[in-house]
C-alpha cells in the first residue's frame, strides 16, 4: 500500500475511531479496583476473570445465544421479503406506491416509550412473549422498512434494460431474479444484512419488554452489571466486547460483496 | 428510468405490507386512543379530546427541549454527513486493507447503545478515562458533568464516534456500485478527482446519501440511551432532549394521556423533516446532466 496523503487521513481516523474501543478493551482485561483506582494505558496485572464469568455462567452466556438466534431470525425474514417488495417499487407504477414506500419507513419514527405498553399486549394477545420470534417480529417494523429503501437504491441503479433482455430471453421471473438480478446487487444485499443485523443486535427496548428470561437479549443481561455495590465495570466491558465480535463477523462474511460492487456483464 | 406500469406489482410488495402492518398499525391505534383520554386506571378513563395536545403544546418545557433537540439533530447531519462520504472515499478499495478497514469502522455501531455511554462515562473521566486525561494533559480543565459546553462537546464527540461509520459504510457501498466504465470515461476526459466526485460520484450517491441522511435524522432525532447514561440529560436541562423529557412525562408522571399526546407530537415532527428531506434530496440536481 502507498503511502499517499488519502492512506494517512483514513489511518488517522481509524487510530482516533479505535481509542475508545481499545479503553474498553483495556477495561476488560483489569479488575474493577484496577479500573477505578488509577490510570494506566495497559492492564498493569492482565486477568480474564471478566470473560471467565460471561462464558461459564448461563445467565450471561444464553443472552448471547438468544440475542443471535432472534437476530439471524429477523435478518432472514427482513432480507426475504424485502428483496422482492424493493423490486417492485424500484421496476413497477403501481397503485400508491410512492405513499406506501415512505409510510414504510415512517414506522422507524415513533419514539418508542409510549409505544412499549401496547406492543406488549398485542404480542400478549398472540401469545408470542418471551420467544424468539416475537422479538423478531418486532424488529421487523425498522429493519424491514430499511431493507425495502437501501435495497431499492441499489436495484434502481441496475439498468432496465438487463431486466428486458433476459424476458426476451424468455426467463421466467424467478429465475431471472434468482440467477441474474440478485448477483448485480450484492453490494446492496451485504449493506442490507449488515444493517439488519446492527440495528435488531443493539435494540434494547423492544426486545426487553418482549422477553423474560428464555429469550432474554445480551443487551439486557448487561443492564444487571449495576447492583448495590455499583457498576461492574470490567465485567461490563468485558461483555461490550463480546458484543462486537458476531456483528465483526457478519461484517466479514458480506466483506467481499461490499467491495466488489457491480459485476457487469452477466447477460 | 421508466418504469412499467402494473398494479400486480402490489403481490411482490403484500409480504412486507403484512408483516410491517402487524407490528404497526394495533399499537399506534392505541396510542392514538391514550392521547384522547384521560386515564385513572383500569376500566376508568374519560374521553378528552385534544385536551392533552394543547397542554402538550403549550409546554414550554417541550420547546425548550425542542430547540435542542433540532441543534442536535442539525449538528449532527452538518458533521456526518460530509465526514462520512471523504473517509468512503479514502477508504482502500481492494485487497486486505479493504476488508480489515470494513470491519473496524463498522466496530462502533455494534455495541449497544447503552454500553456506549457506560463505556463513555469512564472514557471521558479526567482521572481515570483516556480522553478525559488527555484533554487535562493538554492543560484544559475538564468535566463536562459540570460544564454544558464540554457536556455537548462531549455528546457530539460520542454520537460523531459511534454513526459516523453509518454514513462511511453506507457512502463506501454506493461508490462500489459504480461501473468502473464512468471512471474510465471520466480519465479519457481528463476530468480532475473533483469534477469526477462532483459530476459522477456524488449524483451516483444519491439513493445511499438519501437514506443516510434520513436514518440519520431519525436516530439522532430519537436519541436516547446514550446521553441519558452519560449525562443524564444535565448539568442541569442542558442536555434534556426530547425523548429525554419524554420518559419523564411518561414515567415520572406516570401520565399516559399527555405522553401519548406529546409521542404523536413527536412523531409528526419526524414525518415532516423526513418528507422534506426526502423531497429535495429526490430533486437536488435532477436539472443538471448527470
């Protein structure tokens, strides 16, 4: 890689993004009388008593594993039925369109505290609390909204014309969207999961208020750091850590879709 | 682009209608029936009318958070914005470095939001916290639990470090979704790397920056978690923000009616900046070639 002016003001921006990271981080590795006794740049007496606790007690471990099983559910779900409603607003004119494409997102406007009370009793009504599937539901009213915008971006950056061809070629609609349409947009379809993921992995209330304790999410366990004692802090940040790792590796895995952008030439 | 008409479109767009409607349309209805009523209890509760808007919007309270709130939201778009699309643009496009840099910006985004302004808190301590020590080091007293400047300096910092990299992911996948033949013929005309960002890029970037922009809105102007952990909406009201005072309104004084009023409120103004932004974004430029 050279070294040009654009490589340091990107390096520098990471270094200052990366600070606070690498302060929890560095909270996680120190007990709490380390972290509130004095200041140092690095864990003077490194322990992993921390991580040790979040992965050998239940309470703290199973809010990982429902976090990520209600989060892969509403991510599917989200990009399933998004890609092809995005195509219709992206390919089609059809009766209130343009209205229910912005009432879709209108429903990510509502401030969510008054709100809490009566998406309880409707998910009480189905029967649905404390399951993972309720907490996917919920997050589906902002995450499926934003999957129909960014995807529908991306789909109305693809020429019509490829569409057409490949009817001329006689396709038939699903497999063309399958086999043709859906590799032109893999940047977009990346973007989306990503999303769909951040924002339904770091939703606190709607999911605490859907759940108990079977489906009980991360972000919630984390709420129990506080006690009569105070803050746990190295514990706590020890869990902020946990928390990036899966959303890191989604990231990852939707990498090379993200860079790689528009593939011309399939048709 | 024109588009085929076809009202059967409608099939491809049921699921997402459905599934959307269900979590949407019982609750706000509810709400809609709390904000015109008074509420005692189970079963006892008086029909109001408006009653609780014109308190709401007689609130000055309300304004004062408000005005705020509209600060807030502004300063974030100002800054974001322009930050988030130059650092997709200096971001390494290939290879390695492309996807490490993916993943550390992406980094902030995914702790949550209450863990950031815990994480914040101690991060910004002058005895304990790197920044806070930091900016002691450079001989500035600091503590913006006492100061309302280094209180929203401190704020802005946080929410600039945490949805920044919003803008940069979203920014950074729609310069990856322009055919390398517009750069090509951008180079045979010997465009200079403004004029191809202005002419080619930018007008590229549309539909994401449109959504970025709006996602941004919203969030910023939703924002809660992380200033109620790290200031509590002090030194004094100086960080109160609206869905601040709204969880006082509707906890503190346990008062649905009002809170119900004051959320719809809230609401409409949400649904109206977004109905302009998305207005003029759609338009900005259209005139121009592209």
């Amino acid at each position: 890689m050279k070294i040009t002016k654009r490589n340091l003001f990107f390096m520098a921006y990471l270094f200052l993004l990366m600070l606070p990271i690498y302060w929890m981080l560095n909270m996680s590795l120190k007990t709490n009388a380390d972290i509130l006794s004095s200041f140092s740049l690095f864990p003077n007496n490194i322990t992993f008593a921390n991580y040790i606790k979040i992965f050998t007690d239940s309470s703290w471990y199973s809010g990982y594993i429902n976090s990520i099983i209600y989060v892969t559910m509403n991510m599917a779900i989200s990009l399933v039925t998004a890609l092809p409603a995005a195509y219709a607003f992206s390919r089609y004119n059809f009766l209130g369109d343009r209205q229910m494409f912005f009432w879709l997102l209108t429903n990510r406007m509502a401030p969510a505290a008054v709100f809490l009370l009566p998406f309880f009793q409707l998910y009480s009504t189905f029967g649905l609390i404390d399951t993972h599937i309720a907490v996917a539901l919920a997050h589906c009213l902002f995450n499926v909204p934003l999957a129909v915008w960014i995807l529908e971006g991306f789909m109305s950056g693809v020429p019509k014309e490829i569409d057409e061809t490949a009817f001329i070629d006689g396709y038939k609609f699903p497999r063309f969207f399958l086999t043709i349409f859906i590799p032109q947009i893999r940047a977009g379809i990346g973007v989306t999961a990503f999303f769909c993921f951040m924002f339904s992995w770091v939703e606190l209330l709607l999911a605490r208020t859907l759940t108990t304790t079977n489906a009980k999410p991360i972000a919630a366990t984390m709420t129990r750091t506080v006690s009569a004692s105070g803050l746990d802090w190295g514990l706590l940040a020890a869990a902020g850590i946990l928390t990036i790792v899966p959303g890191a590796l989604v990231i990852w895995f939707v990498r090379n879709n993200l860079a790689k952008g528009f593939a011309m030439g399939r048709v | 682009m024109d588009k085929w008409k076809d009202n059967k479109a409608w099939f491809l767009v049921l699921p997402v209608f459905i599934l959307v409607a269900f979590s949407a349309i019982i609750p706000l209805m509810t709400v809609v029936n709390y904000s015109l009523q008074d509420i005692f209890g189970p079963g006892q509760r008086v029909f109001v009318g408006l009653e609780w808007f014109e308190e709401v919007l007689a609130d000055r309270r309300l304004h004062a958070a408000l005005g705020k709130q509209l600060i807030f939201s502004g300063l974030v778009l100002l800054i974001e914005m322009p930050l988030g699309i130059l650092i997709a643009l200096t971001m390494p496009k290939k290879g390695w470095a492309a996807s490490i840099s993916l993943v550390l910006v992406a980094l902030p985004l995914l702790i949550p939001w209450n863990v950031i302004g815990t994480i914040w808190i101690i991060f910004t301590r002058p005895d304990i916290g790197l920044f806070g020590a930091a900016i002691n080091g450079l001989g500035i007293a600091f503590d913006h639990t006492a100061s309302p400047i280094q209180a929203w300096i401190t704020l802005m910092l946080m929410e600039v470090w945490h949805w920044t990299p919003l803008v940069v992911l979203l920014a950074y996948a729609g310069l990856r979704a322009i055919p390398e033949a517009y750069f090509q013929a951008a180079k045979i005309d010997g465009a200079s790397t403004w004029a191809t960002f202005w002419y080619i890029q930018l007008p590229k970037m549309r539909g994401v920056l449109t959504i970025a922009v709006l996602l941004r809105f919203m969030d910023s102007f939703l924002i809660y978690a992380e200033p109620f952990v790290l200031t509590g909406g002090g030194p004094g009201n100086t960080t109160t923000f609206l869905s601040i005072y709204l969880v006082k309104v509707a906890v503190g004084q346990f008062d649905l009616g009002p809170a119900a009023a004051f959320s719809l409120v809230y609401f409409f103004i949400i649904l109206l900046f977004c109905w302009i932004f998305y207005q003029v974004l759609q338009n900005v430029g259209k005139g121009e070639k592209s």
